[in-house]
C-alpha cells in the first residue's frame, strides 16, 4: 500500500456533479505566463516557503532533469529578469561580510502541479488561475521530473527541497 502524497479536492455543484477543485497542470508553452523565466531553453521559476512572507525566492525550479552548472545560471538569469541582480550569494541590503554557505546542489526529483479551480469551473475565490507544486515519486499521475535547488542565501530548510541524503527520498543529486 502507498500513501498518497497529494489529493485533489472536489466540490460539488448545484446539479449535484462533482467536479475537481484543482487540476493536475503541465506547464509547457504557456510557462513564461504563468510565473516561469525561459532561459536557453530552461523553464525555471522562484519558489517561496510555506510562510510565504519573502521578498526574494528561497529556491528555484527548473522544469526537467538539468544540470547543476544549468540550474545555477537559469537560477542566476531568473534573479536578473524578475529582481534585476545576478549576484545569488546575498540578497540586497545583507551584511557581505556574513559568511554565505555555498551554492547548494542541484537536486533531480519530481513534482505535480495543481492549478486552482479547473479551467471549466471558475469558483471566483482569491485562489482562483493559481497553480501550486508539491514534490511527488515518478510514479505519481502527472508528475514531471524538477530540477531544484534552494538560493544560497536561504536557510537550508526554507524551499522544502527533497534531500537525497534523507531515507525514502525520490531524489537524486544533479550532476
């Protein structure tokens, strides 16, 4: 038996059908509409953490399996479009002389992402044309291979990013 590590939630509508209240969503070539940076052909946006209260990203997703040197520049190129700085060891107004970790490694892992409501069903809520990510095994329904890696400036533990240190992780380091 596995467990399930995502549920699509469902309403039901007046006439008694049930429909999803989020949808399994691919980005393909709507990406760059939708919050991600193309960059010599990387799909990659920012992610926050759960508290959701950063200015800047404490990672970065980069759609498919890349990698490290490849991450770190779509990293890099993300930062300069949407922030416009290159320099990923600090964030603006930090003390340079604190000691910022290296830049982490790339993690390969995968994902599912759910938008919110499906297309055909607009419910008007203030969740209403957004998508979210949840890490996923390959095996899951809809899920799509992820590189990841968290900002350097972050704490270890702010993205969320799978370790492939940890017991039972569906990750693995990029090259």
């Amino acid at each position: 038996m596995t467990t399930t590590l995502y549920e699509i939630e469902t309403n039901t509508s007046d006439d008694g059908n049930t429909h999803p209240a989020e949808c399994i969503w691919t980005p393909g070539e709507e990406a760059a509409e939708t919050g991600f940076v193309i960059h010599r052909g990387l799909r990659i946006a920012g992610i926050d953490d759960a508290t959701d209260d950063h200015l800047y990203p404490v990672g970065f997703l980069v759609l498919g399996h890349h990698r490290w040197a490849d991450a770190i520049e779509g990293a890099a190129a993300y930062m300069a479009r949407v922030h416009g700085w290159r320099n990923l060891h600090l964030y603006p107004g930090d003390d340079p002389s604190e000691l910022i970790p290296r830049i982490p490694r790339a993690v390969q892992t995968w994902g599912v992402f759910l938008r919110h409501p499906h297309p055909d069903h607009s419910c008007g809520c203030e969740w209403d044309d957004t998508w979210r990510m949840v890490w996923a095994p390959a095996t899951e329904p809809g899920a799509v291979p992820i590189t990841a890696l968290r900002h350097p400036a972050a704490l270890a533990t702010a993205a969320g990013v799978p370790s492939p240190d940890e017991d039972g992780a569906s990750a693995t380091w990029a090259a």
